[in-house]
C-alpha cells in the first residue's frame, strides 16, 4: 500500500481488485460461505488522506456526495476498532477520495479500511506490525487482510486467509462498471456449492509462471451464476465484452462489475476503445484501463 507524506497528512492509496478465480467450496454454520479465491489488486485507486487532530475527535469527509460517511462507513470502523484495540485515544480527520465503484465486486470499501488502519497506525504512532494490522482488517471484513498482501493473494476461508503470489508478468485488464451494484450477501444466498469444486491450482501455477494466455484458460468466477439471475444487465456487458475478443473476460467478485484480461497495455487500450463506442448510448457504463499493482 502505497504511502505519501504531505502537507500535515498521510495520502494513503487503496487499490481495487479482482478475482481471476473464486471457487465456493461449502456453507459453514456461521452463515458464511468457505471460498477459495485468487484475488490481484489492480491500478485503480481510492486515496485515504489522514491528519492528526485533538484527541478523541475522529471525522471523515468524502469527495463523492452519495457514500454516506457516518459511523457505518469502513473507514471510520477502521478506525473505531484500531482505538478499541489498541487504547488509542488520539484523533484523526480523514478525508475519503472515492474513485472504486461501489458494491461492484471491486471491494473498495475493504481497501478503504485497509489504507485508513496504516495511515492510522502511522499517524497516532501505534507501531503494530502489517500482520497485527491485517488482523484487525480481518475483524472489518473478509477481504480486508489481502490488501496487506498485494499485488496478489490465494486467499481461503471467508477469504481472510491470505497466502501472497506474485505474478509472474504485469498484467493488464478493462473494467466495466454498470452503474447498477450488487449485494453481496443477495449473490451468497443464491449460491450452489458444486459436488467437485475446483481446486485452483492450475490457476496459481498460470499467475505464478506463465503470462495473461496461461492466465486466461483459467478464469472461473462461481458466484457469476447467482448474479446473473439477480441482475440479468450482467448477461448483456459479458457479452459486451466478448464481441471486443479480449483473451478472456469474467465477472469480479460477486458483482456487478466484470473486467477482460489483455494481452498488454496496447491490447487493454484497444478493448476499452471498443467498449466504450459500444456502450455509446449507456453513459452510465464506467470503463477502466488497468493492471496489476507493481
Ligand atoms: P463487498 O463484497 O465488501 O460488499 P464490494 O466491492 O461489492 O464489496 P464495496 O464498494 O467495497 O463493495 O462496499 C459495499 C458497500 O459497503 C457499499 O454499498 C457501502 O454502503 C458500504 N461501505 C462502507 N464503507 C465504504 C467505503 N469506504 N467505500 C465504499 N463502500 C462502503
């Protein structure tokens, strides 16, 4: 996670992700669904600018006038559950730069929350380590601990389990982002946990040794199923995306956002070109150019 000094404050950057693979593999008794998931964080950032400021007084402030910015935000849980767990008493002002669709399957709220316990860690001088950090992350949500572990994770259990991988080249995706999110609890509920899930491992081999082609054989998303019966809009941008001959295309996560993985950059631009004339007459689609974090 990148980090800035600036003038008084921390500019703290929280990247989107995207699962290239997510396999259910049970329902436990806690409600929560057992996953097995490659994620890799992508170039498409929030920021997370923090300040020191008197003692007790923690505010937050966003540049996008739709996120509601009270109590129920990540960013201010973060923060809540690093005072609480710490006894720390300082205060922070935090000012939230949204640039991640919301409820896209993109988890910037997850990232939010990452960026806010190191900006804050550093700040109020805590000193916990990134592994104590991601603990804390893991109370917040599932995918909270990954963003400790970028650019790319094998993550098990609710996902907070998180085994970093490196890719083996850069790689480079186009997002699409309708405007229209998803509840991730709605997808879960629909979920079928298959008789013989896949194991993954052909996919970690492909991301750990082989470049985007080796990649692209192996992209499963099983939560795409459920959200294409919530959202049939789903249906209509996966082939949005096919009639742009990427070397794959998936939705992320649980929805509503689904990216394309490219040969290269020149390939990437070439895609988002032709999905953006496309989707002409959709201003709403949000398409993005990224790649893998460095
Ligand atoms: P998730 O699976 O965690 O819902 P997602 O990528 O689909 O992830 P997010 O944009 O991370 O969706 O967050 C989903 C919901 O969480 C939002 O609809 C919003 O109400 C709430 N939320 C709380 N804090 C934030 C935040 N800092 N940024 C975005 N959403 C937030």
């Amino acid at each position: 996670m990148l980090i800035e000094p600036a003038a008084g404050a921390l500019l703290v950057r929280a990247p989107a992700k995207v699962n290239v693979f997510l396999e259910v593999l049970g329902k436990r008794a806690d409600g929560y669904h057992e996953i097995a998931t490659l994620m890799v964080a992508v170039s498409l950032y929030d920021t997370v600018e923090v300040k020191e400021a008197p003692a007790g007084e923690v505010r937050l402030s966003s540049d996008d006038p739709v996120l509601p910015v009270g109590a129920d935000n990540l960013v201010h849980r973060a923060a809540a559950l690093l005072q609480a767990r710490t006894q720390c008493g300082r205060g922070a002002h935090m000012h939230l730069y949204k640039r991640i669709p919301m409820a896209a399957g993109l988890a910037g709220g997850s990232s939010d929350a990452a960026a806010a316990l190191v900006g804050l860690n550093q700040v109020w001088q805590i000193g916990l380590s990134t592994a104590q950090l991601a603990g804390v992350g893991a109370e917040l949500g599932s995918d909270v601990p990954f963003f400790f572990s970028t650019p790319a994770a094998w993550c098990t259990g609710r996902g907070e389990h998180v085994e970093p991988l490196m890719p083996a080249r850069p790689l480079w995706f186009v997002l699409a982002c309708p405007s229209a999110g998803l509840s991730t609890a709605r997808v879960y509920e629909r979920v079928r946990v298959p008789a013989k899930p896949l194991s993954g491992e052909a996919v970690r081999i492909a991301l750990r040794t082989g470049g985007p082609t080796a990649l692209s054989g192996q992209l499963h998303n099983r939560l795409q199923e459920p959200a294409l019966e919530l959202c049939p809009d789903i249906r209509a941008l996966l082939e949005r995306l096919k009639a742009t001959r990427p070397l794959c295309y998936l939705m992320t996560g649980s929805g509503s956002a689904a990216f394309a993985l490219c040969k290269d950059r020149h390939d990437a631009l070439r895609v988002a070109r032709l999905l953006r004339h496309g989707a002409k007459e959709d201003s709403r689609l949000r398409v993005f150019v990224v790649s893998s974090c460095p």
